[in-house]
C-alpha cells in the first residue's frame, strides 16, 4: 500500500460533499470530481434514463470502481488532492447493490489515503442522477462508514454546517 497526501470527501447521497468540492476547487485545491455522477450526467445527456443506465449493475458499479482506480492511479501521490469519494467507496456500494465485494475490497488497498472526511447529511433531496431515497441513504451511510473502517482508517466526521465552514474544516483539520 503506497501512502499518498489525498483527502477522501465522503458520506451518504446528498451530504454536500459536491458543494464542497465545487468550492475547494474555485479555491485553487486540485479535486477529483465524484466518477459517478459524470457518468450519469453523461449518460443522460446522450438520451438514456437513469434506470438504463443501472440496468446492469455490476456492470455499472464495476465501470465505477475501475475508473476511479484510472483516475487515482494518475494522482501525484506526494502532493494533496481532494477526492469526491475514493476507491473504497465502492465497497459499499456493491453490499448494497448485492454484489460481491471481494473486487473494490482487493482493490482499496493500492493507496494509503492521508484523511477521510464523512459528512454528516443533510436533508435528503432528489436530483436528477440520485435514485437513492432517504432509507438507501441512511443505509448507504452505515456501509460507506464500515468500508473505511474495515480497512484501518479513522474517520473525521464533518458537521453538518454551511460550505464555507465545512470548506475551512477540512482545511483546518491538518494544519
């Protein structure tokens, strides 16, 4: 396992985790935007409907973990980098969808990450690419919890509070 200085952004669907990376972006931080929801966003652009486009689920959550492994493996591993959700998120992913998570597990453990930040959720909302419900994101939450846990990291867990204050959390957290 290579040790890198990259930030995990993590947390059920609709936690804010997007905002704040939206935000430490227009700050200058180099981030990595979440994997599947440029996936989704692509697919629905090209006319497919969400549930098209998770017809196949292995398939679709497998598309999902070996992108985010293409992405990561091109990261600067010596330098901080802020991730919407990283390799082992996909641990949980797969225990919700069923599948076998012998795959994104072997997979998680490639690179030391140096924090994982959880955030708290916020009200639940519907957007376009999130077909999760306030139930699946409660369950989402406990698994993407234990996925980190399981692999030997503490947790920082972020409080639910406005972007900006999240934003300087984060930065705070490690200086």
């Amino acid at each position: 396992m290579q040790q890198t200085k990259w930030q995990v952004i993590t947390g059920a669907p609709c936690s804010g985790k997007t905002a704040v990376i939206r935000e430490l972006e227009r700050l200058g931080c180099p981030v990595v935007h979440e994997v599947a929801r440029r996936y989704i966003d692509k697919g629905l652009k090209s006319g497919k409907s969400l549930t098209e486009i998770k017809a196949d689920i292995l398939s679709f959550e497998r598309h999902i973990l070996y992108k985010k492994i293409e992405i990561e493996r091109l990261l600067p591993k010596d330098k901080t980098v802020y991730l919407d959700r990283a390799i082992p998120d996909s641990i949980g992913y797969y225990i919700h969808e069923g599948l076998d998570p012998a795959d994104p597990i072997r997979k998680s453990r490639f690179w030391q990450y140096e924090h994982i930040f959880f955030f708290e959720r916020i009200p639940f909302e519907m957007d376009r690419v999130r077909s999760e419900d306030e139930k699946i994101a409660s369950e989402l939450e406990q698994l993407l919890k234990e996925s980190y846990q399981m692999l030997g990291y503490e947790i920082v867990i972020v409080p639910l509070m406005p972007v900006n204050r999240r934003v300087n959390f984060i930065l705070e957290h490690f200086h």
